[in-house]
C-alpha cells in the first residue's frame, strides 16, 4: 500500500513511522520546511521513547520519506491520511478545524485517481461529511471515500500502543473503501487487535466519547481521593478494591493533581460544544471539565497548606518569601509535552502566593521555559531541593521514584515533601525526616 500521511506532528509521524514498519510505502508531509529537514537528517521534533529508531531503521529500508510537496505525496496514494493537529478554538472550546479543512483542499487538488481520505486527527461528529463535501466540490469526477480512523495512542507509550492497540476503528459504510483500510490494518488485526467497522459519525464520536470516559474516572477518583484524605481513608486501596471489579477495571484509577495533556482538556470541551450543537447537553462531562479545572490550583493550595503546617490565614501568610522545588513539569512521564500540565497552574498559584520557585523535570525544561520563563530550571532533583523549604512532586518520572530521600532532605533547608503522584509509600518519606503529605493517604500514626 502507498500510504500519504498529511502532518508530521504526534499522530502523524508515530503513525506514518508503524504503517511503514508493517512494509507499507509512506510518506509524511509537513508544511514546516524545518521540521522535514530535521526529520531527513533522523532528528525527531518530538520526545517519544523508541521513535528515532523506528524511523531511522525505515528510513533506511526505502519505506519511508519525508516532504513539504503535499501535491506529489497524494498524487497515486492507496490512502492520504490526514493528522494535522485540531486544536481548541480560542474563545469557545470548538475544535479549531481549519488546519483539517486547508489540508482537505490541497488533497482534492492533488488526488489523481480513486482515493480513501482518512480523517486520523481527532475531529468532532460530522467532519467527516464536510471532508467529503470538499472533496466533491472540488474534484466531482473522482472517486473519493472519506473514511474515520481516530487513534487511540498515548505520548510517551505511542508505538506499543499504535502496534498492540486494544481496538482499530474504521468509520465508512464504503466497501472500497473499507478494503483499503483492512489491507493497511492488516498486520494488526492478524495479531488479533480487534476491528470495528462502524459508520462514520459513530466512529468519530467513539474517540471523544473514549477520552471524555477515561477523563471521568481519573476525575472520579480524585474526588473519592479528597474524600479519603476527610475521613482517614486510602485511595489506593480504593482504587485497588473496586479496580478489581472487571466491570470497572483498574486502569486509569490513579489519583493525582487532575489531568492535563494534549487530548484529554481539548477533547472533552470539544465533546460539550457538540452536546451544545445538538440540544444533547453532558452534565457529566461538563463536571468533570470543571472538577479537574479547579483541581490543579487547589494542588498550589494544598502545597502551600503543607509548607505552612497549619490552615490558618497567619500561618500561610508566612510561607511568603519561602522556596518551593517542583519535580516533573510535563504532564505526565516520558514526554516533553507541557499542553496543559498541572504543574503550570500550581507554580502560578505558589508564585501568586509569593513562593520562589524552581524546578527540574527530565525532558520537558525546554518547553516549559517557553511556558514559564521566571522559574529557576535545576539540573536535578537534588539541585532542584538544595535550600528549599519544600519539595513537590509533580509528574511521576521513573528518575523520581527512587531518590535518595535522605540525602534529598539533606540538601533542603526545610523538612516538607508534597507527593502528588503517591509514588513513595509515607513511612519511607517519613523515616528520612520529611514532613509529608500525598494525595488521598493519610499516612498510619504510630
Ligand atoms: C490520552 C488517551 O489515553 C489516548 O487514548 C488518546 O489518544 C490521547 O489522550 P495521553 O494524553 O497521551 O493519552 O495521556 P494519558 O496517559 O492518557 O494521560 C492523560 C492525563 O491523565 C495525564 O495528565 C495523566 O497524568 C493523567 N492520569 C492518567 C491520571 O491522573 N491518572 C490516571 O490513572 C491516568
């Protein structure tokens, strides 16, 4: 199969890089001249575990290229898909779908015969129709099937999961069309991935639908987190216990300081425009949109609480001038994506509240000092801690989990360690003298 993919960005590229890995010819286009050049020269734009050898090996087996001339990708592809990002919209939360429909408008110039369009980037219900309405406005006397085809991938996990994915779907009632994508899918549903064939519109609402559900649990589990924390329990054991009901199932049941990322904040407000659009309003969604909003700054409050050892307005008015050590900025591990990490509001409400702070995290330094300029960035956790009153962890990076903690507390001028990633069990950190406090554990006296 020739394979198009059109935006070389995080779908685009993992995706375009594993169709070329299952022996498929593929091209990625980008309109960024330099992101193409670095990618020629095996430099990835992006951070993600495994990508540049991925490349490099296809690459150099001929299946893969890379270009900035969309017209000369398309012309006699078996598939063009499109991956440009749909950003929110500033101002209303609607998927941003200009970038989609530009690319649709060059393909239809390009195409030189029957051709499958397939929407990859995460577009709201009904897109597909108005790709297709494109399409034959612009080229009536060529065969073209707009098909959905949304990617359910993780930063930081992206291969395993594009080449092990739980499910495949494919949106088109068209049976050419349908041919095509079971030849391009092929070495995956051969290794058993499961797939789905649905109408279109169901197939592009499955993936908002997915996030939106996935954001709900992580959502639920944070309140059930602060929950525990009242009334003495353990919401690891919570999550454990009810985890283990199939019906509910174990993932995503980590509590933390709400999530962030690239999808999950953009996706369920496009979800609820949609709802809007449609009379069909998601209470639920719309909850869990603003649980997590107000959550990240509550995390700055509950740092401060921490470093002040008291809730009284006196007490926290004191922790003015102190020095705060924020690990992990990203919004989760192994990526350096900083799209709306909760570490951005919670340094604003420490700095709000008059607290220094500074900060390291393993990959993501760079971006977030685009982000966050006035912040003090350290060259490790240790010189991150040396002098602070206060460490906080944000992001759960494997290099944070087995720190030293006593030559950590060493380092500090103060005894205070926030866990907002629950990674160390509370006797540990205690036993090295950290005062501590993690999220939904109240740590056993005695
Ligand atoms: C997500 C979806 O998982 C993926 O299927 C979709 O295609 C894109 O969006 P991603 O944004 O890469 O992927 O990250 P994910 O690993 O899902 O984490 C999202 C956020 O939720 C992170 O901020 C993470 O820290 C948080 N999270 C996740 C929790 O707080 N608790 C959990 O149990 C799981």
């Amino acid at each position: 199969m020739r394979i198009t993919m059109i935006g070389s960005g995080y779908v685009g590229l993992v995706s375009g890089a594993c169709f070329s890995d299952f022996g498929h010819d593929v091209v990625c286009v980008d309109k960024d001249a330099s992101k193409i050049e670095a990618l020629e020269a095996g430099r990835m734009p992006i951070y993600e575990p495994g990508l540049e050898q991925l490349v490099a090996t296809n690459v150099a087996a001929g299946r893969l290229t890379f270009t900035t001339d969309l017209k000369s990708a398309v012309a006699g592809a078996d598939a063009v898909f499109i991956a440009v990002g749909t950003p929110s919209r500033r101002g209303d939360g609607h998927a941003d779908l200009t970038y989609v429909f530009d690319a649709t408008r060059e393909i239809a110039e390009a195409v030189t015969g029957p051709a499958v369009v397939v929407t990859k980037s995460t577009v709201p219900v009904g897109t597909g129709d108005k790709v297709e309405a494109i399409l034959r406005e612009v080229r009536p006397e060529v065969d073209v099937q707009v098909v959905s085809n949304p990617e359910f991938l993780r930063e930081g996990a992206a291969i395993g999961d594009f080449k092990r994915p739980d499910r495949i779907v494919i949106g088109t009632d068209n049976e050419r069309a349908r041919g095509v994508m079971r030849a391009i899918y092929r070495p995956l549903y051969l290794n058993e991935s499961p797939i789905l064939f649905t109408g279109r519109r169901t197939s592009e609402l499955i993936k908002y639908a997915a996030n939106a559900f996935l954001a709900t649990k992580i959502t639920f589990i944070n309140e059930i987190a602060d929950l525990c924390e009242a009334v003495g329990a353990n919401v690891q054991d919570v999550s454990r216990g009810i985890g283990l009901d199939n019906r509910i199932g174990k993932k995503f049941l980590h509590a933390g300081p709400g999530y962030g990322g690239s999808c999950f904040p953009k996706d369920t407000l496009a979800l609820l425009k949609t709802g809007e659009d449609y009379e069909a309003p998601l209470r639920i969604v719309e909850a869990v949109v603003q649980v997590n909003d107000s959550r990240k700054r509550a995390m700055g409050r509950k740092v401060i609480r921490a470093l002040a050892g008291d809730t009284n307005a006196a007490a926290r008015e004191e922790t003015r001038g102190k020095t705060v050590a924020v690990l992990g900025l990203t919004f989760k591990p192994n990526t350096d994506d900083m799209r709306d990490a909760p570490s951005i509001a919670i340094i604003q409400t420490l700095q709000d509240a008059g607290i220094t702070v500074r900060a390291h995290d393993p990959e993501g330094m760079e971006a977030a000092r685009r982000v966050m300029p006035g912040i003090d960035y350290r060259t490790d956790a240790y010189d991150a801690a040396a002098g602070a009153d206060a460490v906080v962890i944000v992001t759960e990076w494997d290099t944070y989990r087995a720190l030293d903690l006593k030559r950590l507390k060493a380092a500090m001028s103060g005894d205070v360690m926030v866990d907002l990633r629950n990674v160390y069990p509370p006797a540990d950190a205690e036993a090295a003298g950290f005062r501590y406090s993690s999220i939904g554990r109240v740590a056993p006296k005695g």
